[in-house]
C-alpha cells in the first residue's frame, strides 16, 4: 500500500515515481499506468532499513534515489532492482553527520545531493560512494547561516541550491565550493517577504524558484541576483 505520499519524481520517458512516507516505500508507476514497488522497510534488505522516506530524485538513466528521514540515510535503486545505501547517519565518516534527511537531488554525473534537516547541512554523493559535505549550519560563512534545510536541486552546471526553512534563505553552493545567499527573509526587498521556504527548483537558465510555505508566495532569482516575487497569497 501506499500511505502518506510524499515526494515525486519523473524520469526522461515519462514514469513517475512516489515516496509513502507512513507506509516505508516508494513506487514507480509506468507512463502506461504499470505500478511496481521498488523499496520497501526492509531498504537493501542487508539491515539497512528504510523508514519515513521523504525526497526522490531520478537520474539520466533511471535510477531512483531516496531519503529515509528517519532512518538517516539515502538509498539508489538502479532500474533493475539493486538498492544500495549510499548514505547514512555518518554522513561523511569525518564528524559531519546526516539527520534527518529530505530533499534529494541529482547531476547528470550521478552525483546524489542530499540535505540534513536536523544536522543542518548537505552532501554530496559521487557515484564510487565519495562523501563530502557541501553547506554546513555557517551557511556562506559570512554570517548567513542555514538552519533546517529542507529542499535541494542542482542545474545544469552542477550548482546545487539549498533552502533554509528556519534560517529563512536559500543559498547556492558551486562545484569548486563556493557559497551564496541568493534570498533571505526580505524576499525582493520590496516588502515581499520569504518566510519558510520548502521547494526549491532551476530552469535550464539557472533562474531558481523559491516557495516561501507561510509567507504564502514564491519567487523567482536570477544568475545575476534579480529577485521577484512570481505569486502571492
């Protein structure tokens, strides 16, 4: 069964694909409406279990991947059925820990982006299972810290974006490590605030778009830091 849906995803010919948040699964269902489970509690049946998964994200070619919140960790679920964890509460083995994961992204390298909503940070995965943190709780380090990052993506150019749901922010990290707040809590600076932002997306012009959960808008930032506020309550 299929409780408490949460995340989804869409690969390149068009099936979708579900996390059960309640019910510890995800599913794939086919553009011609074929439904298969793909994991379960039981994760890669090894020990390493999956529960509460939230994020999904699916590569060029078709692997699955998925957050267990809270089990800590992150599996891949390639197309012909083998899980592997690719992540757990360890994070990167060097002190920088993975709790509470959410989000989850993926690069046309199969490099896997997961974000750490209590332990405030995210990592990357390369797919020979290197390990790196990306963004701690200092955010860009000047100041603008991250606190409960939620959503994540990465364009075209391996850029990832976070969202900070506590901090009110959203940063962008580039593949040579360097970090930028692209919004705060004044939004555009016009009066629009952003206030809990969750989702997080990138457009092929690397504009992302940023929803604001209980300022009741989203807004859209460019390359070049041009902010604008796309919809309101």
């Amino acid at each position: 069964t299929l409780d408490y849906p949460r995340g989804i995803a869409v690969d390149n010919s068009g099936n979708a694909y579900v996390t059960g948040s309640v019910s510890d699964n995800a599913f794939k269902i086919t553009s011609d409406g074929v439904i298969t489970e793909i994991i379960d509690s039981t994760g890669d049946g090894m020990g390493n279990t999956l529960d509460c998964p939230w994020g999904i994200a699916v590569d060029d070619s078709g692997n699955a991947y998925v957050t267990g919140s809270a089990s800590d960790n992150a599996f891949k679920i390639t197309p012909d059925g083998v899980i592997t964890e690719i992540i757990d509460s360890t994070g990167d083995g060097m002190g920088n820990t993975l709790d509470y994961p959410r989000g989850i992204a993926v690069d046309n390298s199969g490099n896997a982006y997961v974000t750490g909503s209590v332990s405030d940070n995210a990592l990357k995965i390369t797919p020979d299972g290197v390990i790196t943190e990306i963004i701690d709780y200092t955010g860009d380090g000047m100041g603008n810290t991250l606190d409960y990052p939620w959503g994540i993506v990465v364009d075209n150019s391996s850029n990832a974006y976070v969202t900070g749901d506590y901090s009110d922010n959203a940063f962008k990290i580039a593949p040579d490590g360097v970090i930028t707040e692209i919004i705060d809590s004044t939004g555009d600076g016009m009066g629009n605030a952003l206030d809990y932002p969750c989702g997080i997306t990138v457009d092929d012009s690397r504009s992302a778009y940023v929803t604001g959960s209980v300022s009741d808008n989203a807004f859209k930032i460019t390359p070049g830091g041009v902010i604008t506020e796309i919809i309101d309550s």
